[in-house]
C-alpha cells in the first residue's frame, strides 16, 4: 500500500497516514534514500540510509535520528565506522578502520578520538592510550615501528610529562618531557653503559663533561718496571666535577713520539719501514705517535721487566686537559722517539728485485727474523675503566717491556749521539 508523499516517494506500511512499519523512501532530490522500520511518521528501528556515491549507514535510528549502534561507510575517504552513535555521529565506542591501513578501536566524542583507546597507524606503530580531539592526550604507551617503546604522559600528539622511553638499542630514558624531547630532571642509561642524571634542556643535558683532567702534579717521573695509578675527572668548561656522569668508557695507553729522522745520522740502518704493523696514531697537539703498550702490573712478570740498557729509566710525564669526543677517551702517553725514513718520506718501494719483501725488510730491520708468530704479538693493555659519577681511576699499572721489533729507544741512543743531548719525555691526553 502506497501513500502520498509531498517531498518524496514513500512505498511501504502506514498507520493513521504516517509511515509506520516497514518502508522504503526516496527522498525529493534522489541523492538520499532509506529503506527500514519506521513509527508515528519517523525513521525509528534498524534501517539503512544510503546515498547515491555509495556511502551508507545501516544501523539503529530513534525517533527520525540515527542512533544506538550501527555501521558507517563513507566513499569519499574510504574509511568505515561499526559502534555507536548518537545524534548521527559517531559518539561512544567503536572501531574505524582507515583506508590507509591504519585502525582505532575505543572511545569518541561526537566524531573525535576522544577518551581511551588503541590506534594502529599505516605504519604498524600502535598507541594506547588517552585521546583528545583525535590526538594522543594524557597517559599512554607507544611501540614505534623501529623498537623504541613510550610509556608515560602526553600532550597533544608529544611527549610531555614524565615518561620512560626504552629504545631498540637497549638505551633507557626516564624523566620529564617537553615538545618530544628531555626537558627537566631525567636519567638516561646508554647502550654503551655512559649513564647521565641531571637536568635536561632541550634534549641536551645540561651538566655535560666537556674535558677530561688527570688529577695530581703535571709531571712525573716513572720507573720502568715500577707500578703508577692514573686518576682522572669528567669536567665541564668551568672545571666543575660532572657527577651526574657515569659510565664513559675510558682508555688510557702510551705512545712514542714521532719525530723525522735527518740525514747527519750516522748510519742509515735506521730507516723504518713503511707499512708498520700499527699505523701512526695523530694527536692534537701537532705531532703522531707510535703505541706503546701499558700493563697491569704484577710484581715478577715477563709483561714487566727491569730496566734494560736501551730503555730510559726514567720517564717525565707533562699531563693535559682534551675534550670530550665521545664515549671513548684515549689518554697518550708519549715520550720523544723516531720513525720513518731518515729524509721524513716513505721508504722506497722493496718491490724491485733483489730487495726482498717488505716483510724482510721490516723483521730485519727490527731483528725479528727468528721470532715466532706468538711472540710478535703485541703485549696486553691495560684494560678500560668506565667513569663512576665523574670519577675515574687507573690503578696498578706499568710501562710495559717493549714489544717484538720495537727499536725507538735504540734510535734515541742514535739521536743522542748525534745532538749530545738527552730526549725530553712527556705525555698528553687524545
């Protein structure tokens, strides 16, 4: 039964000339159709109102408007809605899958994201937490598709609060956040175990060492053989102690100045060779250095031995502040020595024939001939030590015996020769 609609196209049930029951109306301009249950003249009941570009709602309706829970696809974005709704809008608590891939499944206030629920982005990242106008708001946690995972306070899409963020390195922050960086009082645990708590500004902290200092009188004098502690500081630039710094894996080792040879030597046998099994080590103070190695001591080892003739006995260490540079700090100890060839360029290739390898040249060179693999190995250092609140210390260790094919003090003997004059020894920080 068929009733006259002014404004529409009307076919189904009526009662008392109102739409009551069962129905489908076409409404005047034909973009807007429904077709469900209808009372007293009302859309009232489950129906679905559909729209001639393909969006639709099928659902609940009271009393003409749609409400309770339903389905709500819109064809322009793609994106589809199943929960609740209230005065037409998506209000309550629901699940609406975008069209980029990305889903949110909680809570809305009239269309937003509003209240607590749990977003997958297109990226596979997910969040759960509080929401505010569709953006992360309040207390929740975020797993970010590279590992690091978020858990604390947010405002308006960053991180603000307090928070701890545990990153897919291992590195753990927790502290106060602002505008997604550390701001305020926070501790930070590095991967590489450099711990910092302080005070944070703008993801920097502020008690950060700027330079390392060596403790106790610039000079010193070292016996071979003889065992010395290091102690060493993590400061800033106003010489303040950085205790809030722990951690920082420090180095310390020695090495042997390297000066050019010049031609009034006595003998050319000194020319070095040019592929050295360990390269020149730069500083910045100006000149390279060849490693010496440092050892714990322990009274009576083959690491340690007395003072032999060719070493001096007898070393005066000038000590320097360097810049931080990183988690690793080298400390150089050098003492003045030789390399290279006698006119400061590289040696000749000994490639031609009759010249023999460079190897031969090199063990011949520093008498290593007969010396088994074992032996030419380089003599264990001395291990690291990592910082403790700003504070760090080297205990117990010694000048080593020189290495296998090691001869910088028998070229000092042939400088001092020379110049009659005794080699200045001293050390700085890298």
């Amino acid at each position: 039964m068929a009733a006259p609609a002014a404004t529409g196209c009307y076919i189904g049930e009526v009662k008392h000339q109102l739409r009551d029951g069962f129905g489908q109306y076409i409404y005047p301009n034909s973009f807007f159709q429904y077709e469900g249950e209808w009372k007293d003249g009302k859309k009232h009941g489950h129906g679905k109102f559909l729209m001639k570009d393909g969006s639709y709602y099928e659902g609940q309706f009271v009393n003409g408007e749609i409400e309770g829970n339903g389905v709500r696809y819109w064809a322009s974005s793609g994106n589809e809605y199943c929960g609740q709704f209230s005065q037409g809008e998506v209000h309550g608590h629901g699940v609406m899958k975008y069209s980029d891939g990305a889903q949110y499944e909680g809570e809305f206030y009239y269309g937003a994201r509003a209240g607590h629920g749990a977003l997958t982005d297109k990226e596979g990242q997910i969040y759960r937490g509080s929401f505010y106008n569709h953006m992360k708001h309040g207390e929740g946690e975020m797993f970010y598709k590279n590992g690091d995972h978020y858990q604390g306070d947010w405002v308006l899409d960053q991180h603000q609060g307090h928070g701890v963020m545990q990153y897919a390195d291992g590195s753990l922050y927790e502290g106060q956040w602002r505008n997604d960086l550390f701001n305020g009082q926070g501790s930070i645990i590095h991967c590489s175990g450099v711990v910092y708590d302080g005070m944070w500004i703008n993801g920097h902290p502020v008690g950060e060492a700027t330079k390392l200092v060596i403790l106790g009188e610039p000079t010193r004098e070292l016996v071979q053989g003889s065992s010395f502690t290091i102690e060493v500081q993590l400061q800033n630039d106003e010489g303040e102690v950085m205790e809030a710094e722990s951690g920082r894996l420090l180095q310390i080792w020695a090495g042997v100045k390297h000066i050019q040879l010049t031609s009034n030597l006595s003998t050319t046998s000194l020319q070095l060779p040019e592929d050295l099994e360990e390269p020149l080590v730069e500083t910045p103070y100006g000149y390279s250095a060849i490693s010496y190695p440092l050892v714990e001591y322990v009274p009576d080892s083959d690491n340690i031995a007395s003072a032999e003739s060719e070493i001096t006995p007898a070393s005066s260490w000038n000590v320097k502040d360097s810049e931080v540079n990183g988690s690793k700090l080298d400390f150089l100890a050098a003492t003045e020595s030789t390399h290279g060839s006698l006119d400061g360029t590289p040696d000749p290739s000994s490639d031609n024939e009759g010249k023999g390898t460079k190897q031969q040249e090199q063990e011949a060179l520093y008498g290593c001939q007969n010396l088994s693999a074992e032996e030419k190995g380089s003599t264990p250092t001395v291990a690291d030590q990592r910082a403790e609140s700003g504070y760090a210390v080297f205990q117990n260790i010694a000048l080593a015996t020189p290495p296998a094919c090691y001869r910088p003090f028998m070229i000092l003997d042939e400088l001092e020769k020379v110049k009659s004059s005794k080699p200045r020894h001293f050390s700085k920080l890298a």
